[in-house]
C-alpha cells in the first residue's frame, strides 16, 4: 500500500500510535482500520492481526519501514503501528 491511505487519515480523522494501545482498542471494538509498518515485530503482527478478525477492523500493510513513517507523520519515535 502507498503512504496515500495514511495521509488521508491523517488529514480527516483522529489517529492512535503504538501497538499497545491499537490492541487495546481492538479489544474495545473502537478501532476500524491498522497501518502496519513493513518491518513491524512479528509478534506484534501476529496479535493485531487475531484481533482484527475478531472485530472485523481492516488492516493495511505499508510498504515503509517504521523510520520512514514516524518522519511522514512529524513523530520523534519510531511508529510500527498506527489505528483510527
């Protein structure tokens, strides 16, 4: 996926950094879409991705490393996950 999916987000909605969180709102069936960066954990995926069957969010695999995106989004830490 291009980084065009993100931008849009950034633009219109509210986003949420870190996996912890993105499970935790997972869980909570607040969250409707993932970005997760290339190289994201494994375990980290795997977690995301088992929640997300379970609420029925979609997730979307970008095609950046997670250095790459935290300079997209003006962040001074690295992003591996980002929801909304």
């Amino acid at each position: 996926m291009s980084l065009q999916d993100l931008k849009d987000a950034m633009k219109s909605k509210k986003l949420v950094f870190g996996a912890r969180q993105a499970i935790k709102n997972l869980k909570n069936g607040k969250t409707k879409v993932i970005f997760l960066a290339s190289n994201c954990s494994n375990d980290i995926e795997e977690s995301i991705n088992h929640y997300a069957k379970l609420s029925k969010a979609k997730i979307i695999k970008l095609d950046k490393p997670r250095s790459e995106i935290s300079i997209f989004c003006k962040k001074n830490f690295s992003v591996s996950v980002i929801s909304y």
